[in-house]
C-alpha cells in the first residue's frame, strides 16, 4: 500500500491505520449520541429497542475508545488533523448557511 504524507510532518501513515481510526471516532460519537438521547427524551416514541440498552451501547463506546488507544501514533496525529479539518469545513458551511435565508445561495 502506499504511504500517505501528511506534510512533512509524519513520516508515513498506513492507509488502513488512518480510516480505521476515523471509522472509530464515528462509532463512539453513535454509540455515545445513543445513551445521550435515549436518557434526554425517554419517552420518544421509538422504531427499534436497543436490547441490553445501557450495556451495550457502553460497551461499544469502551471497546472503540480501547481499540483507537492501541493504534499507531502516526495515525491518531493524522486522523485528529483530519478531524479538525472537517470540523473548520462544517463550521464555515454551517454559518454560510445560517446567513443565507434560502439555504446556500446557488450563485
């Protein structure tokens, strides 16, 4: 596979190591937004049950925040920069939208 080089700054990061870590970070924001609106709005009506509801959604949430411990530091540093990139994306996205009345102006 080949390196990917994140400006000078890391030698070479694998690929795979660098998704996996963002695909982690998802999992545990899923698994952690689950409790928070199942205990903020308990009675929502709900299309499917969470069987063993607190268990397993705090399990998964450990179980990603373990595994993403254990990855490469090059890959965290990279998947962090990459992170707070997409965030200064959505942030500037989200405040054009708010000042346009329409949504995003097509012009």
């Amino acid at each position: 596979m080949p390196p990917i080089i994140v400006g000078g700054l890391l030698d070479s990061i694998d690929p795979c190591a660098f998704s996996i870590l963002l695909f982690f970070i998802a999992y545990l924001f899923t698994h952690l937004s689950l409790v928070k609106l199942r205990t903020s709005e308990p009675n929502t009506k709900r299309l499917f049950r969470v069987p063993l509801y607190p268990i397993v959604p705090l399990l998964g949430a450990v179980s990603c925040a373990f595994l993403m411990y254990y990855l490469s530091n090059n890959a965290k540093i990279a998947s962090g920069l990459w992170f707070v990139m997409g965030l200064i994306v959505f942030l500037v996205l989200t405040r054009a939208r708010r000042r346009s009345p329409c949504g995003f102006n097509s012009a």
